[in-house]
C-alpha cells in the first residue's frame, strides 16, 4: 500500500498545484484586463503591476482553496475509480479507511501551508493590495480622517473633528467619561498633539469639566500632558486593518482593544478564528471528494467534477454568510464562524455510510 499511497499524494498534490495556477492565471488576466485602461491612465509601473499581480495571486490562493482541493480530489479518486482501481484497492482487503490516509496526508500538507500562508506570508500581501490600489488606482492615500469616534477605556470616549497623520496633530477634541449612562467628566482642548518624544499627547487651551454630587467643578489650562490608550498609528487604518495583521501582531492588537474596550474588537477576534479555522477545510472537502467520487460512473468524471465545483462554491458562499452574520453581533461568532466546517464536515459523515465496500 506504500507504493499506492506514493502514488496517490504525487497525483493529489500536483493536480492541485495545476488547478490553482490555472485559475489564479485566469483570474489574473480578466484583471488585468479590467484594469488596463487605469495602469495606462496613471502610468503605473510595470514593476509595480507585476508585484500587485503576485500579491493578488497569493490572495486568490487562499479564497481558492476550497474549490482547487475540492477539484483535485474529485478529479483524482474519479479517475481511479474509471480505471476500476478502487475496486482492486477494496478487493485487496484493504479497508476504505485506510484509502483515505493518503489523500487526508495531502491535504493536511495543503491545510498546514495554507495555515503558514493565512498567518504570516497573506497579511503583508493584502496591506500591499491596498497600498497599491490607493496609490495608483485611486490616486492617493488620505492624509486627514474627519469626525472620528473612538472608545479608549471602558468608560472613556474620545472624539475629534479631523486628524491629520503629516503632524500626528487633531483639532476640536474632547474625551468623555461615561458611567451607566450618566457624564461623570468632560475633557475638550482646541487642538491634541502627539509628543514622540515624550509618546503622550499634549493638549492645547484645554478645559475640564467634572460632575460631583455638590455640583459642577471647571477647571482651564494652556497646554497638558496626557496619556490615552492610543497612538497615531490607530488613526487611518484601512477597513481591512485586522486582514493585514499577522497572527501574532492580530493577537496583541485584540489584547490592546480588549484593555480598551473598543467595540471593533470583534473584527479581529473573528479574522483570528477564521484562520485557525480554514486549514481545516481541506481535510473536511478532501473527506466529502473521495467519498463522492469512489463509484464507478457510466457517464465519466465529467459530472464528479461539475458537483465539485457546486459544493465548493456553495462552501464559500455559506463561509461568506457565516463570516457576515458573526460580524454583525452574533453571540457566539466562533460557532459562526466555524459552521461551514460543521454543517460539511457532517454531511461527509452521512455520505459515508454510502461508500462502496
């Protein structure tokens, strides 16, 4: 059986290998096509192009994966299956179980990349995407945030007029404290500057107002030396902050929003969740493939490979819902996040029962 397990992952992995290029390729060229006319508009470099490219292949890779080791396994047991291969296996005495070891070896292989790519290698490609699609595509980064609102404590709140990240300087600033509902202080000041060599903010004409039980107490200033659970770093941040954070820098980043009670934290709890969750993918469609596919079909693998394509789309569509509904308040987002696993991983168990013997 080692000859045949041999065999069975040479086969697996380069067919894999072949179909992700194939659709990464097709892939990048309606891009590119799509977006000729701006390279040529904005006078991107051609070097510049080809690092997007790349970039964005990585990126395909790890939506893909799902469809490519899905194909791959279909495609595979199919055509041993044709060649009545299967049935020599099983005939042999060898159990089905055991026919599963080498296509589940290659897939973890395929899972334990992908879980290296998602942690460490896709963060720096994806803040290139975007990087390079505000600087060439869209023509510039934004220098200025306007009307910002951000929680810096549990009971603290901090707004701002505008932020400009050229002199890490904010204008119209105010700092709020709120408990059960009721303002226990106000802080404001003109403008709030970042102090790099001090690393505290310096607010300038400032002026306090705290409520007590005997009354209301003011309290005025030129300038004041604060600390607050944030830097300029946390201004400007992209939507897709948490996608180019890798996994180490994702975990300590939901420590810091967590000691500060930010309500985005649970953007980065579930990109933290999907990552350690998507690796196992492979194994469960891998599972569901083989068991699809050990019968011997009249009408060849043809129709094999179009469920193939079906159940993998209708994978990432349920991973896309799922991701969503977890991010919009969901009160348990890991079992939401896991539940494409769940619900498939269940349905390999059922067509199980149907596998030739």
């Amino acid at each position: 059986m080692k000859l045949i397990d041999r065999l069975i992952i040479k086969d697996f992995l380069k067919t894999y290998f072949f179909v992700v290029l194939m659709l990464i390729l097709v892939v990048l060229v309606l891009d590119f096509t799509e977006k000729n006319d701006k390279y040529i508009q904005n006078q991107v470099p051609t070097i510049e192009i080809l690092k997007y490219m790349g970039n964005y292949g990585l990126y395909l890779n790890n939506l893909l994966t799902p469809i490519t080791v899905f194909i791959s396994v279909i495609f595979i047991t199919s055509k041993m299956a044709g060649r009545t291969e299967i049935i020599a296996i099983l005939g042999s005495g060898v159990s089905f179980v055991r026919l599963l070891f080498p296509f589940l070896f290659s897939a973890a292989l395929i899972g334990g990349v992908s879980f290296f790519l998602n942690g460490w290698v896709l963060p720096a490609a994806t803040e290139n995407l975007t990087v390079f699609k505000l600087v060439y595509l869209e023509k510039g980064t934004p220098q200025n945030e306007q009307n910002i609102h951000i929680k810096v404590g549990d009971e603290s709140y901090a707004y701002l007029s505008r932020f400009f990240k050229t002199s890490n300087t904010g204008y119209n600033f105010t700092l709020e404290t709120i408990r059960d509902g009721e303002l226990l202080a106000k802080l404001s000041s003109d403008r709030i500057e970042w102090d790099t060599a001090k690393s505290v903010w310096t607010l300038r004409n400032w002026r306090l107002r705290e409520l007590e039980e005997e009354g209301e107490k003011w309290s005025v200033g030129t300038e004041l030396d604060t600390v607050l659970s944030i830097i300029p770093d946390d201004f400007g941040v992209p939507d897709n902050h948490h996608e180019t954070l890798k996994l180490p820098q994702l975990s300590r980043q939901i420590r810091i929003l967590e000691e500060r009670g930010a309500d985005n934290v649970n953007y980065y709890k579930i990109e933290r969740y999907v990552r350690f969750m998507s690796p196992f993918a492979a194994l469960i469609l891998t599972f569901i493939g083989v068991i699809m596919s050990a019968r011997k079909t009249r009408g060849g693998s043809g129709f094999q490979i179009a469920m193939g394509f079906l159940l993998a789309f209708i994978y990432i569509l349920l991973f896309i819902l799922s991701r969503t509904f977890a991010e919009n308040g969901s009160e348990y987002p890991i079992l939401a996040v896991w539940l494409p696993n769940i619900i498939f991983g269940l349905t390999g168990l059922v067509l199980y029962k149907t596998v030739p013997r």
